[in-house]
C-alpha cells in the first residue's frame, strides 16, 4: 500500500536548469508534506516543507507547490546545480493516537545534475 | 550543530545474532523513531517510541524487535534474532515536541549486513 509515490526513479538535468521533481500522496488526511535530500552513506536531510493548508513554499532555489484536489506536490529547483545531485525522497507527514507523528516516505527520485 | 549519532556504522553479523543498534538522537528532542531502507528502496517507518513507550510501529517490526531508552540519553533497536532480510541501512531519527513543519532530524544510519 504506498500512499507515497514518486514515480520517477531518476532524472537528469543541465546544470542552470529547472529540476522538477513529483510526488503524489493517496491519504487526504496528510497535514503536512516534506521533501527530505539524501547522499549515498548519509541520512536524509530536511530540505523544505509545506503544509497541506498552503499551495506554495519558497526558500531560495527551492519551491514546493502543492494541488491538494489532485493529491499531487512537485519540488522545483532553480537554477539547478551539480551539488544538487541527490536522491529526493518526498514525505508525509501521518498523525499518531497520541499526538505525534511519522512520516511516510516516497521511493526517491535520483537527481543528476550534469555541468 | 546539534545532531543525531548512531553507532555502528556498519555491523556484519550471522544469521540468528542478536544485533543492537544505538542512537543518541539531539538532547531536547522528546519524539524518536526508526526508520530502514533496504538497498535501492524507499525509507520504511519501523517505530515511533515517545514518553517511554511505543506510538506505534509497522508490520515490519514484529516480535523480534525492540526499542529501549535505558538511559534518558540513548535510544537502541534491538533485533533477537537476525535474518537475511534484516539487511539494509537503519535511521534513527528525533524530533522536538513543538515541530510545526514535520521534521525529523535523521542520523547517518547504520548499516546492518546478515550473512
């Protein structure tokens, strides 16, 4: 049961291009959407948030935009740099019994950002 | 900056071993999880463990899993009794109680080999 999809396992972009990245999420009671950035033998790392109340969130080269009717978030980045290359994991955020939460993850987009 | 450790960074174990895998996750976060990914796959929730007891947890982690805070400092996974297919990298990860966007600070992980 994936209530997380990100069905683009790779993706490859020239440097000083847009990168866009998707997700699409099935539960419609996420309340918040994360995008978390990883590099090969290290943990993800957060990169950028939004909650599910909102459609857009910018921080410098990195937008989230989210269709909440087409349960569907993209990560944009731009200009794109080779630094960028990374796997791209979307998540969602689930809340538990006791006011906590996890988070369930997509299977990752493998970004490669050529010079 | 305050971060998540885990240790090891890699332990290669025989089937049937016992195998305890350690956290030290950010020293005011009160949330702590687990989370796995085996080779080429997506980030699996485990386990959420908050005010000393467990949220909740996957069908992943059955009766052979374990989590234990012994001492206010360390949060361990214990797997009884290990399988082939135990293999995959292990993230430990923790949150504050007042985190409005979601976010988990994820350790490097640990990377757990069965033979």
């Amino acid at each position: 049961d994936q209530q997380v999809k990100q069905n683009s396992p790779s993706l490859s972009v020239q440097e000083g291009r847009i990168s866009i990245l998707n997700c699409d999420y099935t539960n419609s009671m996420f309340d918040y959407f994360l995008w978390y950035k990883k590099y090969p033998a290290e943990g993800p790392t957060f990169l950028i948030s939004i909650s599910s109340i909102k459609d857009k969130n910018e921080d410098g080269r990195f937008t989230v935009f989210l269709n909440k009717s087409a349960k569907h978030l993209s990560l944009h980045i731009v200009p794109s740099q080779p630094g960028d290359s990374a796997v791209y994991f979307c998540a969602a955020r689930e809340m538990l019994m006791d006011s906590s939460y996890k988070l369930i993850f997509g299977s990752g987009t493998r970004l490669l950002v050529r010079p | 900056e305050p971060e998540v450790t885990q240790t090891p960074s890699h332990q290669v174990t025989q089937m049937g071993q016992e195998v305890i895998l350690r956290c030290v996750p950010i020293s005011n976060h009160l949330y702590f999880y687990w989370y796995r990914q085996i080779l080429g796959q997506k980030v699996e929730f485990l386990v959420s463990f908050y005010n000393n007891e467990i949220s909740e947890k996957s069908e992943i982690f059955d009766d052979q899993f374990s989590v234990e805070r012994p001492d206010g400092s360390n949060f361990t996974l214990k797997i009884r009794s290990t399988k082939l297919e135990d293999s995959a990298m292990y993230f430990c990860a923790s949150k504050t109680a007042g985190s409005w966007t979601g976010e988990l600070f994820f350790g490097e992980g640990s990377r757990l080999t069965v033979l």
